[in-house]
C-alpha cells in the first residue's frame, strides 16, 4: 500500500477516501499460473499500461510508473510465496476532503494485493459451459461513463446485472445497449461462433477492451479462424452454433445457454480456443509464450 508491504489483516483506507464515497478509481485483474519454469503473471504489463490509461481517462496522475508497479507484482508474489494467485492493483483519490470535484493536488492511493482464485464461473462452468440471463439493466453508454477506462464507479452496473441473473438462478448476465446491441457480460467478453466463423462485439458496444479479449482474438487468428468484431442483437446469442466469454478472472468459460434458449455443451471451436489458452499460460506451449512474465527463476536443468 502506497509503497509499503502490508499484511493482509492491517490493511485500511480512511473512510473519508473520494474513491470510497464517489468511485474514483481504477483498477486491473491479472492471473499468475504456475508453470514448468516457475509462476509466471500473464500479461502483465499490458494490464498495467492499460490501468495506466484508465487513471488518465479519470485525469488521475499514478505516482509510479508502469515499471515499478510491474516490479512490486513480482515482488509481492514471491513474498506471500503463491505459485498461482490472482493479482488486483488499484489506484483511487484517497482523503483529502469531501466533495465531488477531486481537484488537480488530491492524493491518489495505490494498493496491490494478491491472493489464491480459482475459477471465477466455477469448475463446473469452465468444463460444461454456464447458464447466463439478458439482463434488464443496459450497459452505460460510452458518452455517460467511459467504459474503456476500468473504473470502480462503472462497475455498479455489473453489479446490478449480475445480482438480477444470479437471483433468477442463472450464472451470469449479459448486458445489451440502449440501442439492442450485445455489450458484454458483468465482467467478460462476449463470443459467438456460426458457421466456423467467429463474432465478438466491437468497440462501439461500450465494452472494455479486455486482455483476455485481445488473447483470444489472437489466438483464433493464429490457429486459422475469422474473427469479426461486429454488432451483435440478442437473436445472434439464441442462434449460435457456440458461444464463450472470456476475461481474466472468467478465462475461457463456455455458455451453454441464454435466456434458456440452448446452445449446447462447449463446441469444437470453444474447446480449441479454451485448450490452448490453458496451455499457454501454464507454460505448456511456446507458441504464445511471449506473455508470460516470470516471477521466479526457471529452475537449474540437472
């Protein structure tokens, strides 16, 4: 916390903090796997430059730059000594004083904290696929709130998203525009496959633009897929040969259906995808391995 190692049971913030009465923050998730040549963080210094622009869109000045705090994740993970954890820095104007206006001097914090997380959407989710609900709640648009930054306030609207799917006794929401356009989950990205073709919403839905995202639109590049990012309507879910969402904390998880209208267990194409994402970041494959920042030393060969 603002360049001291804390322990996890002492870390406070002054009730008074702007981020914790106005939202005023930012923040990232970030995964670190264990693999053949010790814990590696996948993608880590896309996600810092990325929390980087998001504190510039909310006209916050980080005290540290992306080489330190890319620094202080490997160091805090080796010092709670986790082979495989998740990752969550976050910046917000703390305690100066009250009011909306946060002003050119207010202090910003910065906190990174890491922890042992397993699957997100559980188990269960990532082999069979999920059951997510259209929400009722539309994505903030663009012009409202910018959805490019990750910011703490704008996750509100997920929240409410996600409570209304999981009380209905579904797994997930997926969140539309106020135009009728899929946005995306309340934190994933949203894919559907027709036709051995691809789709992804683009950026104009208000989605953020999630690394895990970039990673699998890469990667089904590269394993000879067509991807297109494009507007997607809630028919193009129903009508879907497969459909998956992907994020840091979700990774690649299947939805098996939406609105309870079947999609059917985890395809051909979804299981291609899924599978060598996995291989990538546990270091089981060298074709992306470009990702993987390392943590440890890779372990002396006999």
């Amino acid at each position: 916390m603002n360049g001291e190692y804390v322990d996890w049971a002492d870390a406070r913030i002054h009730v008074g903090a702007h981020g914790l009465h106005y939202g005023s923050g930012v923040f990232e998730g970030i995964r670190a796997y264990e693999t053949p040549k010790g814990t590696a963080v996948f993608r880590l210094t896309e996600h810092l430059k990325r929390l980087k622009d998001s504190a510039k869109i909310l006209y916050m000045k980080l005290p540290y730059s992306v080489e330190e705090l890319r620094d202080v994740c490997h160091e805090l993970i080796g010092i709670n000594g986790l082979p495989e954890c998740y990752v969550r820095p976050i910046a917000f104007y703390g305690y100066s004083e009250l009011g909306v206006n946060p002003g050119p001097d207010h202090p910003v914090d910065v906190v990174i904290m890491s922890f042992p997380w397993g699957a997100y959407l559980g188990d269960e989710g990532l082999h069979s696929g999920i059951r997510a609900k259209i929400s009722s709640w539309q994505r903030v648009d663009m012009n409202t709130v910018p959805h490019v930054s990750k910011a703490t306030g704008v996750y509100l609207n997920s929240m409410l998203a996600v409570l209304e799917a999981t009380r209905a006794g579904y797994d997930e929401a997926i969140l539309m525009t106020d135009h009728g356009h899929i946005a995306d989950g309340s934190g994933e990205n949203v894919f559907t496959v027709k036709d051995g073709v691809i789709y992804t919403p683009d950026l104009s839905a208000s989605i953020l633009p999630g690394v895990t995202r970039d990673t699998v639109i890469q990667i089904a590049q590269d394993l000879g897929y067509r991807v297109e990012q494009t507007s997607l309507i809630r028919t193009d879910l129903y009508l879907a040969d497969e459909m998956f969402m992907t994020g840091t904390a979700a990774e690649v998880t299947p939805v098996r259906s939406v609105d309870d209208q079947e999609i059917g267990p985890p395809g051909p194409i979804t299981r291609e995808i899924q599978s060598a994402f996995f291989d990538t970041v546990r270091g089981r494959s060298e074709r992306w391995s470009q990702w993987l920042e390392y943590s440890t030393r890779a372990p002396a060969e006999a």
